[in-house]
C-alpha cells in the first residue's frame, strides 16, 4: 500500500462517520413537519444552535426560520 491509498481510505472512513446533512453533498433539507417543529420550540424559547445540532443543520438554516 502506498501513502496515498492509506489517506484516501482514511478520508472515506471519516466521510462514512459524518452525520447526515454534514461533510458531502447537498446540505440535508427540512421536512414540513421539522420546521412547524423548530419554529413552535423557537418561540418556546429554546436556543437556535441546540436546535440546529439536534436535526444536524446549520445554525443560519434555523435562523431563517425564526418567527
């Protein structure tokens, strides 16, 4: 083996680790269902952050959606 393969195998082994929505691809998507969710738990006071690594999203996804 050489070191190249080594670090490709690597890569793919972190990239299989990531959670959905994170480290390849199109960023993941809400339901219709998750927004109705995170919009009623913003206006209950929770913070956006939690929210955003809970349904693994970014942080500027669950602001969009502040009431």
């Amino acid at each position: 083996m050489n070191a190249a393969t080594d670090g490709q195998r690597d890569w793919a082994r972190r990239q299989d680790a990531a959670q959905p929505g994170e480290g390849r691809g199109r960023p993941r998507r809400l339901t219709p269902r998750e927004r109705d969710d995170i919009v009623r738990r913003l206006r209950e006071g929770e913070r956006a952050q939690d929210l955003a690594r809970e349904y693994g999203v970014s942080l500027s996804l669950i602001q969009q959606h502040r009431p």
